[in-house]
C-alpha cells in the first residue's frame, strides 16, 4: 500500500482542478472498491480527493417527469427512495441485488458506476492483467473465468497485449443502462452530459480505460428520463447464492405492450443485460427484434438468441448463453404477464 | 464449600441444562481480546510477507535495497539472512533455503513501523526466479499415484475384506459412480493472527490457535529454547475449523522477526494469504461400487480414493475410513491414493475425510436405492450392521436408526415419491434427499488443575481451546457439577501454554478429553479434603491436579456419534439456481453438555455442508498453480440468506463406555452427511445427478 495524501476540497470545481494537477490521485467516494484496491496495491494513487459531501446527495424531479440523482445519493437511499420505486422498479430492483445493506449505505451514485472488474486475475497484482498492468497478458483466458464476459471481449488467447475478458460488477449501472440514463460530468473545461452507453467502453485495444472519462472529470450527477412504462420493468439476477454476489448474469427490463391478449403486440422494449460484458450491456438487436412483433415466449427467445448470436464464450462460462436466454426470456414473459393482467 | 463433602445437592446440575455463553457479553462488547487486539506494547512493529508467483522452482536473487532504504523499514528477512530454524518439517522451513515449492512461498518478510509502511516496502523487494510449469491437476490417470504408509490420525491405508470384485460382479444390483469434490479453505472469521515479543531468550506470543500446547513442540525446536522458554497466549479465537490446529509459517515469521528486531511484532495474514500459508482440503475423486441383493442387501463395498498432498509434506485424508463401519457388507474395500502436487500442504478441515468421504459413500447408496427401486431410508435401515463390520467389536452406542426415523417423521418423509422431476412450485423444481452422518468419538491426554480456596471462587485451570464453540462455557459448567457449586464460583482458565497440558481443539475432542480432566481433578479435591482435612477445605486452600485419556475402551469398543440429514432442494428451471428451504438434521451424540452451544455447533455443520453442497470450491490455476479465487468475493461460502429453516435435534443417547462424561463430541458431526443430502435432493428435483461439487447454476445447463 502506497502512502497517500488526503484532500478535502471546498466545491466540485476546486476537486476537478486538485485532481487533474495530480496525474496519480483519485476521487474518493464511499471508497467500497477503491479502498480494497489500494490494500491489494492495484491502485495506487498518491493523493485521495474526498468528494462524497461535494455533489449533491438529493433526487430531483426533472421537467418531463424524470428524475436527477446527486452523484453522492448512497445505493441504500437510492433504492427506497419512493419516486425511484413508483417509476424506475428495475432501478430500485437492481441497487438491492448489489452489494450487501452496509456496503449499500456507504456507496455512491457516482461511484457505483466506476467500479472496477472483479475479474481475480485484476485484483491480484502478481498475476498477468492487461487492465491492471497493460501488456502483461490476461491469466483469466486460459485460467478461472466461469464468472466473465462472453460479449464484447478482446479474446486473442490471452498472451497478447489487448486480451481482456473483465464483466462490469454494477447491478445499477445496468438498470440505468436500460433506462437510457445521462452521465453529467464536470472537468477543467466544464461540464458535459455523456448518454450513459458511451459511458463504459469495451476493452478494444486498451483495457485499461473502463470508461471514456478523463483523468479529472467528476461526476455529478446522473439524469434519468422519463419513461412511463417503466412501471412495469423489472431486474432479475443470477448468483451463485442468494446475496451478496456478483451477478453471472442479470436483466434489466421494461417493455411497452399494447393491446391485449394473445394479439398485444410490443411497442417498444429495454433490454440490458450485466454479468455478460466490460460493460453494461444493452441488447440492441433482441429489442429490434421485438419491437412492433408479438409478446410471445417464442419470439423472446428468439430475440435474445439474435443477441446472443454475437457471443464468443469460453468453455467454463458458455452456460451464461442458454442461462441469460431463459432469464431475459423469463423475465419478459413476466413483464407481459402483468401488463395483460 | 460444604457440597465439597458431598453429592452436589444444592445447585441444579448445570451440565444439560441451557446456558449462554459466559464469554458472550465480553466478546459483544470489544473486551474479549483477539490474537491481534492484545495491547502489549506502545509501539510495536508490522510485519509483511513477500510470496512468490511462482509454484515451482528457486530463488536466484533478491534485491531488497530499496524497500530497506523507505522509511520505517527495519529489517528485511530473506532465505540469505533469516535466523537459521531447528527442526522442523519442511513444509514450514520458511526463509531456509532459495527453492520454491507451492504458489505464495514466502520469500521475504518486511518488518516496519507501521503496517502500512510494511505492505508498501513489500512491493519493493525484488525477487528473481528461475521457474518450471507448476504441476497442480490431479486425475486417476496419473502415473505417480501411490499408496502413503498410513492416513492422518494414525488410519490403516488400505481395508479388505472378502472377494470385492466377484461379490460386485455376482450383485443383481449394482452401481458403480464417481464422485469429486474439489479443493475448499476454511474461512474462520479472524484471520491468523500473531503477535510475538522476546523477552530476552523468552519467547511470548500472542497467537490464533486451537491449543497452545500444539505449538510448544514446533517452536521450542524451531527456536532452539526449552519449554520454560516460551508462553503461548490464546483466550479467544474467532474460529479455526482445521486451519489454527498446527503451526503454520506465520507464526515462525513473527518469532524469527521479533528476535530481529528486538521488538514486539503483529503479524496478520490476508485473507488472500490464507489461501496458501494456512493449508486447504485435499481435492479427492472417489470411485463408489456398491452391490446388493434385489432386496437391498449390500454384499460388497468398494471406495477407492485418489487426492493430493504437497511436495514438501505428506497429508493423507482418511476419506473412506467411515465406509469402514457405516454399513454391514460382507465384501469391503477402501483405497487411498495420493499425488504429490506442486501446491501448499494440505490440512485438516471441518471433519477431514469424513466431510468428502460420506458425501461420496452417501451419494451412491442414493443412487443405489434408485436402482433398487427401493427407500433410501429404508436401504439404509436395512444395511445396519450389528457390530462395527471390520473391527468386530461392538458399539459402545450406535443409533443411526432411530436418528433416520426420527428425522423421517419430522421432516415428513411419509408417502415421498421416488421419481424424480416431477414437482415444481412455480418455476422452481422441488426435492428432496436424506443422508446419514457419523464421526469417531474420541479423547485426548489432558491434565487439569484446581485451586480451593475458603471464600474464593475455585480456580479450574486446564490448557483448553475455545475457538468459537462455547467451551468457555460448557467447561465451568462441567466443573461447577463436578465442585457441587454454582457456576459463578467457577474461575476457569484457559488458553495458556502455562496452564496444565491439554489437547488442542480438534476432531471434536476437546468437551470429551478436558470435561473428564476437570472431573478427575475434581475428584482428587474432594478425596483430599475428606483424606487430609476431615472434610472442610482448609483456610490455606488446597491444590490439586486431574488427568484423563483413552483407555481400554478404546479396543472394546467402535464409538461413534451418528445423525441424519433431510433436506428440501428447489432449483430454477430457467436459471439453475438452488437453494434449500429446509434442512431437518438429527443427532444421537451422547449427552449434550449445553444445548445452546450444541445447537450452534450442529447448524455451523450443517450450513458448511450446505456451503460444500451449492458454493465453496478453490480453484487451482492449472497455468500459474495458484488459488485463482482466494478472496470472499469470489470464494463463496454460505451467507444468512442461504440457509433457510434448520430444524435440530438430538436424542438423548446415553453412552457410558466412550468417558466419564458420555458425551460423543459435536464439532463435526453436523457438516458430515449434509452435502450428500442436498445433492441427493437436487437429482430428486431435476433428474440429474451432479456427481462434482459444488452445484453451483451451471450444472443444470451441462450438455444442453
């Protein structure tokens, strides 16, 4: 563990401009991954910036009936905030499917979202990590990895220098993935709002950016916006055990049926999948397929097969295919279920 | 002090009845002082460990001239300048030579101001190596398997009785499975811990063990000092389920780092450290071939056993050892087979080889009763051997039976359809499954001393572990009926290699060898007051000491504590995810000295075979050969919301051949049997049969 300066500054403004003078440090929020990452000498900053009483610890209502959450709301007052209960279930759903109460409590908005890959080969620095140490290689490929991505990964047989396998950890971020939810960020040359699917980057040919941030920028809040239907939505995740665990694979889901009966026909859907990729994955062609067909089992799974037809697994976590098939199509059932009832 | 002179008569007797624990409020409110909490010294110094990445091969060179050089460093150890160790065994030589023989060896430790400090100078010492390609995957196809001389606690390796493969091949029933299970850790709650200080050329140490006096051998030899020489300190320990029982390489380190230095030195292990520093559960493949006549007579046994040990110690599990007895056969075989891998040594943990033995054993008998088209209640009542089936002797108890039967009726057995797959609640599949338990009821050599005093409570003062179990309590309860008096005028003490020697906390030994020693002191103060002071205890006070350990009942006698297991498995048809709602578990372990504690101790059981059953497998990285998930974040064991409604109960078994207390010991008995019992149930839910541990979600996708 590397000795660290602490940092208090008085305004968001005044932590964007400490941090981007300090090439090595970083935001601290409630410090639930960074600090472990510091134990274990994966991060290794030289000055920490405490901005967890900075930016706003409130939800606001916006304009179109969607709501503001201050990048410093804990998980556990995010989810029981009732606005978030009555229009965003999947939200909700998903920060109680993160995590356990205590690590709940202490955790932000903000850095929910930049979490950090649980992938074991990260995490131990005496292994070989092309996100941890860039060219190093990724000990996961050829080793454990029966909980890591099977969409989106740069798979070259782990020797080369891109390979990277790493899952997102955030059970949020996915809801807010589905929800199509903004990122506003302040930097040293203002602030700028980043749709939440060009938040998180796949690994391409530089794992070791999980995000299209700059060193520096703050996040200060992220906007949801409205979406009616959401009240019928839900986040469903599969674990190895009933809490606190990270997701082998999750969904997040709303969908708009009209008409009823055999004869509903989808409207329109939010699919986003987590547990599968290094990011929040949103399953664009399952949702083209659906949109404007029928609410059927059939047509669910044929969607999600459509999705999934881009996968490339390894052989101890090629079970997150037919797993993540029945879960979305599952799920979806369910979500039509209570929209004909 | 009167009731010395007597039968106690004015107290009701504390032994069976419900006390909480006596330590319980101190442990709550911060006073109970841990390994690492001991404030002995304003400033002591932190020790931190290098390991190496590398599973096989040597140091060729070490640079620590720049962790030396970072302020607050004091001393760098290295296999170069580490005091020299006496004998030891070699899996614990540590800092003696350059040659690396598992993942995680320890190669430098860094001593230093602060422990932050320490961490950051380990990362500074540069060590070079030259490596080989570890050799970490075990399988029956290898070559090198070989018979060791004999299995831990002193077991024969090999048992035949009779012609096993013609009573196979002559069965008109028959099944023949194989079942793995893999490698797990122990995870007590407080990781190692040890705080060592010279004091001059006396060693302390303040240390997380399950026994002081296991320690004195090893370090006495390893530090070259008499037994006078050192003190071993260990009131409390958060737990140890294997992993505290012998001396580990952390436990050197301090000492050798406090002799350094000159100064007090802490010393807490990572829980990423435990994965190699403190051993781990053999992982074993077990081939099972039962035979039985169309009615369910078994007439042959076979259980062959392949599982590894380390290139730096030999650590056999006795995995078949409970096949030996738990079913009447008139052809039987056990084998146990090892491999000699490039990997940490192994260790005891949570009931070596009756743990992964039964579970396999059970699992076929399973599998055997579907085949028989037969009650897998009613096979096991069927096989039930009159006398211990190899060593033909009798039982000094045995109520497996009634401990079946009586689970059946409270689990609701009754009218159970055998076919499997046919019940769903919602989109959950339901099952269920039974399993039999048993553990060998043992004790140890243990010496107990007692001071009365007129006035004072009595000092009862025995060299004991309590690791979590509750011995703190169940011991002054055992020695207040023993003294006639109340609990409160019992002064226990325990935990202190100055105490009077006992055996350490382990193979559920520890109520059934120090109860029977507080007895026997007890005795002697009581023959003593009546032989040299008429009967009242003198105002100068008396001393005297009390011994206990096996004798002939140990060859007249099979003793053994058994139990069963019932169990509801629900599994997701859509996701494979399974979790039990009910567990209904049954004990016949001779008297039960506290049914607080011994409800705890039966439901840790219980929810560590649920935990071995659905979560808890360390994955060796065939490449790098090290544990790859060796964090609680990705070795899972069973949280709260895993286990569901645990139904516990005993009979009230009376034994008086096993000791003077008749107790059978109920440390382990709870997780044996238990994993058997949610796989069984998990075939009656889904149709498949998981014949590897753990059944995590995948296993309901395999070949689909």
């Amino acid at each position: 563990m590397r000795e660290f300066r602490y940092e208090k500054a008085t305004d968001p403004a005044g932590a964007v401009a400490t941090l981007t003078a300090a090439p090595e440090g970083a935001y601290l929020g409630g410090g639930t991954n960074l600090v472990d990452l510091m134990r274990l000498g994966v991060a290794t900053p030289d000055v920490l910036v405490d901005v967890r009483q900075l930016t706003s610890t409130e939800v606001e209502d916006l304009p179109d009936g969607g709501l503001r959450i201050g990048a410093a709301v804990p998980n556990a007052d995010l989810a029981a905030e009732p606005r978030v209960r009555e229009r965003f279930p999947l939200l909700a759903q998903a920060l109680l499917a993160g995590a356990s109460g205590q690590l709940r409590n202490r955790a932000t908005t903000g850095g929910n979202l930049l979490q950090r890959t649980r992938c074991t080969y990260f995490t131990d620095v005496t292994m070989p990590c092309n996100k941890r140490a860039p060219g190093s290689g990724c000990g996961a490929v050829a080793g454990y990895h029966r909980n890591l991505a099977v969409l989106g990964a740069t798979n070259r047989g782990g020797d080369d220098g891109h390979t990277c396998i790493a899952t997102h950890p955030s059970d949020m971020a996915v809801a807010l993935r589905a929800l199509d939810a903004t990122v506003r960020v302040l930097g040293a040359e203002g602030e700028r709002a980043v749709p939440i699917g060009e938040l998180h980057r796949l690994p391409g040919e530089d794992p070791s950016r999980d995000t299209t941030l700059a060193h520096g920028e703050l996040i200060t809040a992220i906007d949801v916006p409205a979406l009616p239907w959401a009240t019928r939505s839900r986040y469903r995740k599969v674990r190895d055990r009933a809490s606190y665990a990270f997701a082998l694979v999750s969904v997040a889901a709303a969908m708009d049926l009209r008409g009823t009966g055999p004869d509903a026909v989808v409207a329109d859907v939010r699919i986003a999948l987590g547990g599968v990729a290094h990011v929040p994955w949103r399953a664009t062609v399952a949702e083209d397929a659906l949109r404007g067909g029928p609410a059927t089992e059939e047509a669910f799974a044929a969607a999600v097969a459509a999705e999934l037809a881009a996968a490339d697994p390894l052989p101890e976590n090629a079970f997150k295919l037919p797993m993540a098939t029945n879960l979305v199509t599952r799920t979806l059932l369910q979500i039509s279920g209570e929209a004909r009832a | 002090m009167t009731a010395l002179s007597d039968r106690p008569t004015t107290h009701a007797p504390a032994v069976g009845s419900d006390v909480r624990r006596i330590d319980g409020p101190a442990k709550v409110r911060g006073r109970a002082p841990y390994a690492y909490e001991h404030e002995l010294d304003s400033s002591p110094a932190f020790v931190a460990i290098v390991q190496s990445p590398v599973a096989r091969g040597r140091v060729v060179s070490i640079d620590a001239s720049a962790a030396e050089a970072l302020p607050g460093v004091l001393a760098v150890l290295t296999h170069e300048n580490a005091p020299r160790l006496g004998e030891v065994v070699e899996e614990i030589r540590v800092l003696q030579s350059a040659t690396v023989q598992y993942a995680g060896e320890p190669v430098a430790a860094v001593v230093a101001e602060t422990s932050e400090v320490a961490r950051d100078a380990i990362g500074r010492v540069v060590v070079r190596y030259d490596s080989e390609a570890p050799d970490v995957v075990l399988s029956v196809d290898r070559d090198d398997l070989y018979a060791p001389e004999q299995l831990m606690a002193g077991f024969e390796t090999d048992s035949v009785i009779g012609d096993v493969d013609a009573a196979l091949a002559a069965a008109p029933v028959a099944v023949d499975v194989t079942y793995a299970t893999p490698v797990q850790h122990n995870q007590p709650i407080e990781m190692h811990a040890t705080v060592a200080r010279w004091d001059g050329d006396v060693l302390r140490m303040w240390d997380a063990n399950q026994g002081p006096h296991n320690l004195v051998p090893v370090l006495t030899s390893a530090f070259g000092i008499t037994e006078d020489q050192l003190h071993v300190v260990s009131p409390y320990v958060g737990g140890a389920f294997g992993s505290k029982a012998f001396t580990h390489v952390h436990q050197l380190l301090a000492g050798m780092a406090a002799r350094v230095t000159g100064r007090t030195v802490k010393l807490e292990l990572t829980r990423q450290q435990m994965s190699s520093l403190v051993g781990h559960r053999t992982p074993t493949i077990q081939r099972l071939r039962l035979g039985a006549e169309a009615d369910g007579t078994l007439t042959a046994i076979s259980h062959e056993v392949v599982e590894h040990t380390s290139r730096n110690a030999e650590f056999a599990e006795q995995t078949a050892t409970a096949t030996r007895l738990l079913y009447a056969a008139p052809a039987r075989r056990t084998t146990h087979r090892l491999a000699r891998l490039d990997v940490p040594a192994p260790t005891i943990m949570r009931a070596p080889g009756e743990t992964p033995g039964v579970y396999a054993l059970e699992s076929a008998m399973d599998e055997l009763a579907v085949a028989l088209g037969m009650d897998p209640v009613e096979l096991r009542v069927h096989n039930e051997p009159a006398r211990d089936p190899e060593r033909d002797v009798p039982w000094s108890s045995r109520n497996l039976v009634a401990c079946l039967r009586q689970g059946a009726e409270r689990f609701g057995w009754a009218g159970r359809d055998p076919r499997p797959r046919v019940r769903e609640v919602g989109r959950r599949l339901v099952g269920t499954g039974v399993a039999a338990s048993t553990y060998p009821t043992r004790r140890r050599p243990s010496q107990c001393r007692i001071e009365a005093v007129p006035g004072k409570a009595t000092v009862v003062s025995i060299d004991a572990s309590d690791i979590g179990t509750g011995a703190w309590t169940a011991l002054t309860q055992i020695a207040a009926d023993a003294l006639g008096v109340a609990m409160a005028e019992v002064d226990l003490r325990i935990g202190d290699s100055r105490l009077p020697k006992a055996s350490g906390a382990g193979g559920s030994t520890g109520t059934t060898s120090w109860g029977p020693a507080i007895q026997a002191a007890a005795q002697a103060l009581r023959e003593r007051v009546h032989a040299e002071h008429g009967g009242q205890l003198p105002a100068g006070g008396v001393v005297v000491t009390g011994s206990s350990g096996p004798g002939e009942e140990v060859e007249r006698f099979s003793m053994h504590a058994f139990g069963a297991h019932f169990a509801e498995v629900r599994v997701d048809r859509d996701t494979g995810e399974v979790r039990v709602p009910r567990m209904t578990s049954v004990f016949a372990a001779g008297r039960i000295v506290n049914a607080t504690t011994a409800r705890s101790q039966f439901l840790g059981g219980m929810t560590m075979g649920l935990s071995m059953a659905l979560h808890e497998e360390s994955v060796l990285d065939a490449v790098h050969g090290h544990f790859a998930n060796h964090d609680l974040a990705e070795y899972h064991v069973a949280t709260n919301a895993d286990v569901g409604e645990m139904d516990i109960s005993w009979l009230d078994e009376v034994d008086e051949h096993v000791n003077p207390l008749g107790a059978k010991g109920i440390g382990e008995i709870g997780i044996v049997g238990a994993a058997a019992a949610i796989g069984n149930a998990y075939w009656h839910a889904t149709g498949r049969r998981v014949r590897d541990l753990p059944i995590t979600p995948e296993a309901f996708f395999r070949g689909e």
